[in-house]
C-alpha cells in the first residue's frame, strides 16, 4: 500500500466516518420507521432527541466530506511523483481498475451529500419538521453509497504499485487512447461549443421563466457536456497545446490552481440549480437557488470562454 501522509490522514478520516456512520445509520433506521410526529409518547420524545443527535452526526460528516474531495485530488495529484510514469493526478487514478469508478462515486456522493444538508437546512426552518423521515431516508440510502466509497478508496491505495510503470495523462487522454474518453476526441468542437452554449442559453431561458423542472433538468445535462467540453476543447487552450486534453493538469501550480475555481463554480451552480427543482421550500428561498445557479453557471462560462479568446488576441490563430 502506498503511504503517504496525505493518504494516512484520508484513511484515518474514512475510520472515523465510518464509525460515526454506522452509529448514525442504525439510529436513522430506528427513526425512519417509528417516526410519528401526531404521537406524545415517551418513545416520540426519545426519538426526537435522538433525531437532533443523528442529524449533527450526518452533518459534520458531509460537511467534512465536501472539502475532503478536494483535499482527495489534491493527493492524488501529490502522490503522483511517486508513481513512474505518472504526470498527475490523471496517472494515479488510471493505476489502478477502481480509481475511475471511486472519483465517479465520489461526485454523486458529493451532490447526494450536498443536497441532504440542504434538505435539513429547510427542515430546521419548520417547527413541525416535515422533511424528517424524508432526510433520514435518504442518509440510509446514503449509508451504503458512503460505506462504498471509504471500502473503495482503501481498496484503491492498496492495490497501488509503485513499482509499475503507468500511463501519463497524455496517453490516457487521446484520441489513440483504447478507452471510452477516446470516443469524445472524436466529435466535432464545433458540434461541442453549440452544444455548450446552447445548453447554457436553455439555463438562461428558464431562469427567466422559471420552469423549475426544466432548469434543473438542463443543469444535469449541463454538467455532462461541461466535462465533455472541458477535457475535448476548453482544456487545450489552458494548456496552450492542442494535444493536452487532461482534466487534472491544470489543478497544478504551474496552471495557477486554476482547475479548482473551474470545478467549484461548475459544482456550485449545477447543484443549486437542481435544487431549484428538487427542494420544496418557500417562493424566496427558489428565487434564491435560481439566482446562485444561474450566477456560478455564468461564471463557469466566462472563465473557461475567456481561454480561446485571449489566446487568439495574443496569437492570432485557434488551436
């Protein structure tokens, strides 16, 4: 296994949330299934305390665990000096078979935990708490997704080999590459920037006229052909090389951290925008997700915009 302090302290957090988790899990069942707020039991008023103890426990667990995800690429872009062959994070990730699949399950996690504390937020705000049973339900399903992901991640750093030689992001991301990504080098960018900017003009439209269903839709689609987009086209022109298509490289130093801004505004505005149709809270508090949305979306769209456009004031040419 490789170890690495940054790695240790990642399993040592994945202990600690695992025991918490499993403490939270069996009391969010109990609370699942006996919830009944019309009751003036004694067994009502333990759950109620017991509901307030499960929900702090929840919480800082996922409060903790969306930092954490990016503290998780950082060391996997750290670690990838140790490892030969590799460049970055991208490297690391294709070592092994689980590390596609652990970043995968990692960003549903980080959307699914997200919107669990959104959903207590609003729940906190009712004195009669109508989203209890609804949130407890869903840590349950959570439990398992969570388990998954620490089980995984170990997994992972333990079937690391130092000793092998591993691909290079540059070889994992072309279009020579045997591998799904492969299959998007191929599509036109011309057909990709319509695409883009089409899916954001939609974003746009339903904003204004607040079809709370469509505009959440169009920012899960949104989402997908942002990455697509970013890795085929967006990517080169950070990169200044038309053959560079990693989506990791630029999370360096050398790039000035800037893959971090692009993540975070594409996380933030794609999740308040599926929020905007799957919370149901009050007329302000939508108006407010939909403002958030549509903001970190725009911002997302001019930082990775103003890439190819400096490069062709600067150079006079595209890539």
């Amino acid at each position: 296994m490789l170890l690495s302090p940054e790695v240790l302290a990642l399993l040592i957090l994945n202990v600690i949330f695992f025991l918490f988790a499993i403490i939270a899990f069996i009391l969010s069942v109990k609370i699942f299934l006996k919830w009944d707020l019309n009751s003036t039991s004694q067994a009502q008023y333990k759950l109620e305390k017991q509901s307030f103890l499960t929900a702090t426990i929840i919480k800082y667990i996922f409060i903790i665990k969306v930092p954490l995800f990016l503290f998780f690429i950082f060391t996997l872009d750290k670690i990838s000096g140790l490892l030969t062959g590799a460049m970055c994070a991208a490297g690391v990730v294709n070592a092994t078979s689980y590390g596609t699949y652990l970043i995968l399950l990692k960003i549903l996690n980080l959307y699914l935990f997200a919107y669990w504390l959104a959903l207590h937020n609003e729940d906190m705000k009712h004195e009669h708490q109508p989203y209890t049973k609804m949130k407890f339900g869903i840590f349950i399903a959570a439990f398992f997704l969570l388990m998954t992901e620490i089980i995984l991640e170990g997994v992972m750093f333990k079937a690391i080999d130092i000793e092998k030689v591993v691909d290079c992001c540059g070889a994992i991301y072309s279009s020579s590459a045997n591998s799904y990504i492969s299959v998007i080098f191929r599509l036109k960018a011309s057909l990709l920037l319509v695409l883009f900017y089409g899916n954001f003009l939609l974003i746009v439209i339903f904003y204004f006229l607040k079809k709370r269903y469509i505009f959440a839709l169009s920012n899960a689609f949104f989402i997908i052909i942002s990455l697509i987009t970013l890795i085929s086209f967006f990517g080169t022109y950070i990169y200044q090389l038309p053959t560079h298509h990693c989506p990791f490289c630029f999370l360096q130093k050398d790039y000035y951290y800037i893959g971090y801004f692009i993540y975070i505004f594409l996380f933030i505005g794609t999740f308040y925008g599926l929020l905007s149709g799957f919370l149901r809270t009050s007329e302000k508090e939508i108006s407010k997700n939909y403002k958030i949305a549509l903001l970190f979306n725009f911002l997302y769209v001019i930082l990775l915009t103003s890439y190819p456009i400096l490069f062709y004031i600067k150079n006079g040419v595209w890539l």
